[in-house]
C-alpha cells in the first residue's frame, strides 16, 4: 500500500470549483493533497460555505448545515481530516453516512480512536470513572482491526491515511523513547498492508533515531506536526532519517508554546486570520516543494487555531 498511488479521480474533482479549489487542484493532480482539520465551522459561511445553502424558513438551520456542509467542503478541498473518530469508534451506518456526505473525489485522513492510543485515561470529564486509570486497550490490534479497520474496509479508496495520535506521555509511562518504541513496534508490524498509516507523537524526546527507525521499518510516515510542545516543523524536517515513507503527512495544529484552549479563546468562531505564522507557512511550502520534486504522495491539514482561519491560511501559502 505505501507505494501504491490511490486514484483521485473515480469520478470528476469537484475541488476545483472555486478559486481556492483550482489552485488546490492543480496540486492535488500531483498527489499533493491539501485540507482543513475538521470541518463543521460557521465561521466559514460566506467563504468556504453559502449561507443560502442552509436556510430554512428563512432562518440558518444549524442542524442543516451540521449534516451537509462536506458536500459543499468538497467543492474546494481534496482532503480533510477527521478528528471525530479520535473520540469514538463510528459505527457502520455512521461511515456510510460520512462517506456518501460528499463527493467520492473527497479524500479523507481519519484520526485513530483514542481507546488504542491512549495509555493512561487523561483526567477529562469525558473518561468518567476512567480517568487517570490505566487503558486496558492500548494498541489492541485485534480491536483496531474488528471495531476500525474492518469497518472501513468498503471505504478504502477514500481513506489517504489513518492517523496514530499520541499524546504527550508523562515520565511515569515511558521513561524513555525506548519503552515506546518497544509496545510500538509489534503493533505497526500487524497491521494490515492495506492502509497508509502515519504516527503522530507529542513528546520531543521521541524524535529520535530508534523512534525513526521502527517507523520506516513498516513504512509508517512520521507526522510533522505544529504543536505547542513540539520543535516546529521545519526543525524537525533537518532531524536525520525523519522521513520515514514514501509519502508525507503534516498538521499544522498550533503555535508553538501556546496552549489549546488559548487558541480557542483567541481564534473562535474562526472568521479570518488573526495571527500569521509565517514561519509554519514557510515550512509547509517546504514539504510541498519536496512532495512534487520527489513526486511522493503528501497530505498536508491546518487547523484553525494555527491562525484563526485555516482556508485563509492555506491559501496564503499557496500564493
């Protein structure tokens, strides 16, 4: 599967149907494939969205725009990223209602649940009873196979890569990068060939050649990530042997140093660019120059809370 290029086009692109979307286009037909984390933001009527599209009685329906807002992504984007499955494993009629959401030219990457991800339940209201209690499911392959995988399984065509996120793990859980690598490496060696599958980490101390090592072993992508505790992108693109598949996944998520929940306060409800990260911009133009000069696969999500304005965002690093 890594070296297999997935066809873009079992039916017509509707991505190029606006003028962000053409530029998108003429990078997407070299496997280059840029989007949005997430994508349900009213901030992005009268941008990505029109508001006439969801009007009912006169009125915006917020439930309207919910339920079929991909349909209109899809007319710009070639990808998206889904970090609703993070928190839930969806069910088979929830996948089927996704996929046919939108246009089959949609891509999509889909974050892996947190139940295979998560060592240690963070203390959140959302994990009960479970918070701060060991995960008895952390990278459960059999699990990830009958309750993710096989589920996708009709949707193959349509997945570009599914996204291992691992959060930031405390020293009384890997003392060191060593430990991880030890519970990782079994793990990507039984998963199925028929998947692109990228790993995303939160500790710095991880970005090192062992971590890299066990990565390329299975031709499983590093994620360049823009996060708060993480060495920004470009940084870590000068690490040695950090490249570690024939394709490249980056999320632009946050400015480092700076909290999630700052950025939300600061950025909600995401109607425009607030803050320019020329530097993070600089580093993706990076990573596409070298997906078209390699003419490797790429797939490349920013997030709102990197500017204000993750369109707004990604088309300035496109002009």
């Amino acid at each position: 599967m890594a070296g297999e290029t997935l066809s873009l086009f079992d039916e017509p692109p509707e991505y190029d149907l606006t003028p962000l979307g053409r530029k998108l286009a003429a990078l997407a037909s070299r496997n280059i494939l840029v989007g949005t984390s997430s994508w349900k933001y009213e901030g992005w009527l009268g941008q990505i969205y029109s508001p006439e599209r969801y009007t009912s009685r006169g009125k915006f329906s917020q439930k309207r725009f919910q339920a079929e807002c991909l349909g209109e992504y899809a007319a710009t984007f070639p990808i998206v990223c889904g970090d609703f499955s993070f928190y839930q494993f969806p069910s088979e009629e929830y996948w089927r209602r996704l996929f046919n959401s939108a246009s089959r030219s949609l891509k999509y990457a889909l974050k892996v649940p947190d139940e295979i991800t998560v060592k240690m339940f963070p203390a959140q209201p959302r994990y009960g009873a479970r918070a701060g209690q060991a995960n008895p499911t952390f990278l459960d392959a059999m699990l990830f196979r009958n309750a993710f995988l096989d589920l996708l399984g009709p949707y193959r065509e349509q997945v570009a890569v599914l996204i291992f996120e691992f959060g930031t793990f405390g020293k009384q859980i890997y003392q060191n990068v060593h430990e991880f690598v030890a519970q990782l490496d079994p793990f990507l060696g039984s998963l199925p060939v028929n998947f692109r599958y990228a790993v995303e980490v939160r500790n710095q101390e991880f970005l090192a050649p062992e971590y890299f090592a066990c990565l390329r072993n299975h031709g499983v992508a590093h994620v360049f990530n823009a996060w708060t505790r993480m060495p920004e992108i470009a940084g870590q693109m000068q690490l040695p042997e950090v490249f570690t598949a024939d394709f490249t996944v980056s999320r632009a998520l946050l400015r480092k140093g700076r909290p999630y929940e700052e950025a939300v306060a600061k950025f909600a409800p995401y109607r425009q660019v607030l803050e320019p990260n020329h530097e993070v911009r600089q580093a993706l133009r990076s990573l596409i120059s070298r997906a078209r000069d390699r003419a490797e696969p790429s797939y490349i999500f920013v997030n709102n809370r990197l500017e204000g304005n993750a369109p707004q965002t990604i088309e300035a690093i496109l002009d």
